[in-house]
C-alpha cells in the first residue's frame, strides 16, 4: 500500500469519527498552542528586556565616588568628592585603547521657566561624550562641544518631555531661551525619545547642560569633583579589561596602598544586562518545559484513542487482513492515522498559537515575536509524538490474528 | 509437476490442534482432500465437525499442526504471516456469511480494497472494481454504503470484492446464512456462473438444499472426512428462479 493510498485510507477513517478524532487531538493542539504562545511572549519579553537596556548604552562602566571611613565611621557611597574631572580626562587618555568615552556627571534638580509654563526637572552636567555613551541621538538641534564646556556656556538640551511640558506642540524649539533655575540658556538641541528605563523611569524629563556651567552657574561651586562618570568600553569584550585599567589607574591617581580600599566604585552594567538577559532566558525555558509536558499528555491522549479505535475496529483489521493486508500494512494504517491525527492537530495549534500571541501582543501591548525555527520544531515533535503514541496501538493491531478479528463482534 | 494440472487444493493428512490451557482440541484429525481446477465444491457438517477450521486452512488463515497443503501446487502450509497475507491477496477470494464489508465505505471503496494491498493504482483500481460490480449486477450501487443495501446487494458487493484480485479459489463461509431463501439462490446463482466460467468454488454451508447447488458435496465429522460424493441432480439456480 504506497503512501498515498494509506493517507487517504487514514483521512477517511478519521472523518468517519470527527468528534472523537477531534477530542484525541485537542490534546496536542493545546500543546502546540501553548509552546507556540509562551515561546513567543517568552522571547518578546526577552528582546524587550535587551531593548531596555541598550537603551541605557551598550558596554557600559559607572564610575562612583567610594565611601570613606573617618574615626571609624564610615560614609556611604557618593559621599565623598574624590572622584574629579583630571580623573576622568586621564581615563580618556590613558586608556584610549579600551575606552571609548568617557562623560563626568553631575546632577541637580532645578526648576525651569518658558513663558508662562514652569517645570522641575533632572538637570545633568556632563560633556558631549554623554550622548556618545548613552548611545542617544538628537531628535534636532545640535550638541554643545569642548568650548561650551570650557566656557561654561548657558545652553541646554531637552529631553523630550521636557519639551512637552514647556512647548505647545509644533511651536520652535530650538533657539528659544528658557530659565533653569536663575540662569537663562539657549535651547541648542532636543534629545530623541528613549522612553522608560525597565524600572520605570522616565529617560526624557531630563536637560543636559555642560558640566561646567551646572557646576560653576547652577550649584555655584568652585569644586572640581565629579557625581559619576559614565565608560563605554570599545567593545563588549573589552568591558571587564576596560574595568580592570580604570581601577588600577584611579588607584594609582589617589595614592591608594596595595591594600587599601578602594574609595571609588565600578559597576559594570553589561554584567547586569547579562543577568537579566540569564533570568528572561530561564522563564523562557521554563514555560518551553512546561509546554513540552503539555505535549507528551497531548500524545498520551492519542495512544488512548488510537488503542480504543484498534479494538472498535477489530473486524476492520480481520477483513483487511483476509483480503490480502499483511501485518506491516496494518501496523502503517494505524500509525499513519495517529500522525495524521497529530499533524492536523498541531497545525491548528499552530494557528491558535499564533493568533493568541498576535491578540496579545496587541490587546496587552505585551511583546510578542513568533519563531519560526520554534514552530517547526513544535510541528516536526507533535508529528513525532503521534509516531511514539500510536505505535503500539498499531503494533497491537497488526499482530492480531486474522481468524479471531474476522469473528471479533 | 505443471502447476496448471495440479488441483487448486490438496490436502494431505492435515491436522489442526488447538491447545486451549491445558486441554488439546484436535479440530481437524487428517483429512485428505483434492479440489481440482473448476470445481464446485460444497463442505457441509454440523458445527464442531471441522469444517470451518478446515475453510480457515484451505483459505490460508491459519497454518495446519501437521500435514502439508498444496494450493496449486504450491506448498502453503510452513509459510510466514505476511506470505500467507500475500498467497490470501492474490489467489483466494473471501465470502462471509456476515458480508464483512467495511462500514460507512461505499460498495466501490469496499470492492477496491483487496486491490490496495497489491498496490493497483488507482485508475485500474476504479476500473476493475467497476467492472467487478457491474458483474454481479450492481453497476449501478457503486456508491452507497453497506447500511444503504439489502442483505443480497451487500453479499453481492462482497463477491465482488472476492473477485476483483482474479483468484484461483473462491471460499464461501456459510453465504446465505444472513440472507432470505429467494436471495440465498440468487447468490448461488452468482456463484454458479462464475463456476461455468472455469472459477473454483468452495462453499461451506450446513443447509442441505444450498449444498446440492454445487457439483461434489463433501461431509466432514468430528475432524475427519465422512463422505465425498458427486452431486446427481444437481440444482440449478436459474430454473429455481424461474419456477417461482
């Protein structure tokens, strides 16, 4: 019996019993869905969680000023001031071959002024390297540079909300003057969207100014030391390096013994997005796992009816087998309708997969993203789990013998 | 020895024991039997004679204890399930007293179904399953399904389905059991035709007056042969129905 044949053989003995064929597959159509679904909202959430934090900058190094203990007490983190602006421009120097960029900042709080509308917002102080480490276009406008900096020039950049907040939609931007806190500046550049950060906080209802003129102008002090600085490294695998250079370069800018604490901090915000890259993957795995489970009931379900449907048709196997049908005829039947019964119900869980992730995606606004090499796994395991399933079943079958089938009521 | 003189069926001594526990059923005691090329043979015997253990070894169903059997020459008695699947395919036609058709599957499927097996591909199968049933006057009933037909149509679709392989031998078990006594001498009808058209028949039945429609009646008793005779007036089908 060629394959043909046997495919339309097993089509029309599953037709002849919808509803049961239908309820013997419903099991693997829920699997098929379930892994198709998961998978997806498992790996949107994924690229989503990547998204957030490239949106932070990619290999990137925090520099804090570290605690110091006096007469045994000790400060916490970011107390002290010696963390300075020659610190940063000697990582930019010295380490030019591991580091990128390097941006000092400082921050205020301010209130600002335009015309008749007032808000308070995060003023940074920092360098045009910034937005270099950030990874973080202008939406319009341009940057302020070196002599800005150096002059303590009174211009800004907005943050998008900020903006909003100020402006009338479509009016002129750029060019305009503003007040932040007492000082008057120039609007020279709007900052492009960046949205939340993955805990919420809003990137945007920011200005950036030069470090200088938040410094001298806005705090009013003479004082050269620095809140933060922010490190790219030159590549990802250039990150743990770039860290270990700076920590022996700053040791050695304070004097530090070989023993002594270090009174500065490196965070390493790659580890971070690494780690929650690991702990997005582990869900991931997790919900695949459950529904791989979900798919060996599917096929449990499957030897269930197919054993059923061997002994209801009995006398079918003895006919078969009087005219002619040899055992491994049987035996191909039986599994045949088992794969069909597998394969027809993972393409509809296939299809109910994909629209559940799609309604989600935009019921929920959740992130969703369909993979194909998935799919087809799935599809390619729900053919086998119907192979697994319905062998014996169809074992059984062909080694009945023929006599007793045929008088089988 | 040239296949074609030698009988359709021969059997020599065979023997068939059931081992049921720790009781042997000894069905079949030695019995030699030769059923020559044309034949119209009829295996009557009261139920527990062996007839039916009998049918099932010269259909090649079943495997005789001991002894050998000769189906056209060829001996069939050692050979694996799936060559007996195969021997049953290509010379034997079945008939059963229940019809045996598959359920829900129009006469034209059930008739091309011996077909399938011998890997007939499907416009010869539609062709020959056609014809099949345009012989035994069912031209006309190709699709409608066993639960849509008469006893005697569906028996008919079953001859059918018997023929369609062109086999040697035809087995009949107990045809007109199921059917009314107008409808049983209409398939004897079929069976007589065929019969003159040089196809060997065996017809195992337990009704006298079907048995004298064949040509040699054989008895069998508690496993063994009791009788073999020719039959002296023979019934004819088609005077029957003219008669009535």
């Amino acid at each position: 019996m060629n394959l043909l044949a046997s495919l339309r053989t097993a089509l029309r003995a599953l037709r002849k019993n919808k509803l049961r064929s239908l309820l013997a597959m419903l099991g693997i159509v829920i699997a098929v869905g379930a892994v198709v679904a998961t998978v997806a909202i498992g790996q949107g959430a994924q690229a989503k969680v990547a998204a957030q934090m490239e949106s932070l900058g990619t290999n990137l190094l925090m520099v804090l000023p570290g605690s110091i203990a006096m007469h045994g007490v000790a400060t916490g983190s970011g107390a002290t001031q010696n963390l300075t602006r020659d610190d940063a421009t000697a990582i930019e120097r010295d380490l030019s071959a591991t580091v990128a960029a390097v941006a000092p900042i400082n921050r205020t709080g301010g209130q600002i002024v335009y015309g008749d509308q007032n808000w308070f917002t995060q003023v940074q102080g920092t360098t045009a390297a910034y937005l270099a480490v950030r990874g973080w276009p202008l939406a319009e406008g341009e940057a302020f540079g070196r002599e800005e900096d150096a002059a303590a020039a009174k211009v800004c950049l907005l943050g998008k909300t900020v903006v909003d907040k100020l402006f009338v939609p479509g009016a002129p931007v750029i060019g305009e003057q503003i007040r932040v806190k007492h000082v008057p500046c120039k609007v020279i550049g709007v900052l492009a969207s960046k949205g939340q950060t993955s805990w919420g906080q809003d990137q945007d209802d920011v200005i950036i100014m030069p470090w200088s003129t938040v410094v001298r102008r806005l705090i009013g002090t003479q004082s050269d030391a620095v809140g933060q600085m922010m490190i790219s490294a030159r590549g990802p695998s250039l990150v743990d390096e770039a860290e270990r250079e700076i920590t022996a370069l700053l040791r050695q800018r304070h004097h530090l013994a070989d023993a002594a604490e270090p009174d500065f901090q490196i965070r390493n915000l790659a580890e971070m997005q690494e780690a929650a890259k690991q702990s997005t993957q582990t869900i991931a795995a997790l919900l695949a796992s459950v529904a791989l489970i979900s798919l060996i009931v599917g096929g449990i379900g499957i030897a269930n009816v197919m054993l059923v449907s061997v002994t209801e048709r009995t006398r079918e196997i003895g006919i078969r087998m009087a005219v002619g049908g040899r055992g491994r005829d049987i035996l191909f039947q039986f599994l045949t309708e088992a794969v069909v019964l597998a394969s027809v119900g993972g393409v509809i869980g296939l299809t109910i997969g994909i629209g559940v992730s799609k309604w989600m995606a935009l019921k929920f606004d959740w992130p969703t993203l369909l993979s194909p090499p998935v799919m087809l796994g799935t599809m390619l395991l729900a053919g086998f789990a119907g192979v697994v399933a319905g062998f014996y079943p169809a074992l059984r079958a062909s080694r009945l013998d023929p006599i007793e089938a045929l008088r089988f009521e | 020895m040239d296949p074609s003189k030698s009988p359709v069926v021969e059997t020599r001594d065979i023997e068939k024991v059931y081992v049921m526990g720790d009781v042997e059923v000894r069905a079949l005691r030695g019995v030699s039997l030769s059923i020559g090329a044309g034949e119209f043979v009829a295996v009557m015997g009261a139920s527990g004679s062996g007839k039916s253990t009998f049918m099932n070894l010269v259909g090649c169903l079943d495997r005789p204890t001991r002894g050998s059997y000769l189906l056209s020459g060829r001996d069939v008695g050692k050979l694996s399930r799936d060559q007996l699947a195969k021997v049953r395919g290509q010379q034997i036609g079945f008939v059963f007293q229940g019809f045996n058709l598959l359920p829900r599957t129009s006469a034209l499927e059930n008739v091309e179904l011996p077909m399938l097996y011998q890997g007939v591909g499907s416009k010869e199968r539609h062709a020959r399953a056609t014809e099949a049933l345009a012989r035994v006057g069912l031209g006309d009933r190709g699709h409608h399904t066993p639960a849509q037909l008469s006893g005697g149509q569906q028996q008919r679709v079953a001859i059918a389905r018997a023929l369609v392989n062109r086999p040697k031998l035809l087995l009949a078990d107990e045809p007109t059991g199921n059917l009314d006594s107008r409808t049983s001498v209409e398939v004897m009808g079929i069976f007589q035709e065929l019969n003159e058209a040089g196809l060997t028949v065996l017809l195992v039945t337990h009704e006298a007056d079907i048995a004298l429609h064949a040509r040699r009646v054989v008895t069998f008793k508690d496993g063994v042969l009791l009788s073999d005779e020719q039959v002296p007036r023979r019934r004819l089908a088609v005077d029957e129905l003219r008669a009535s």
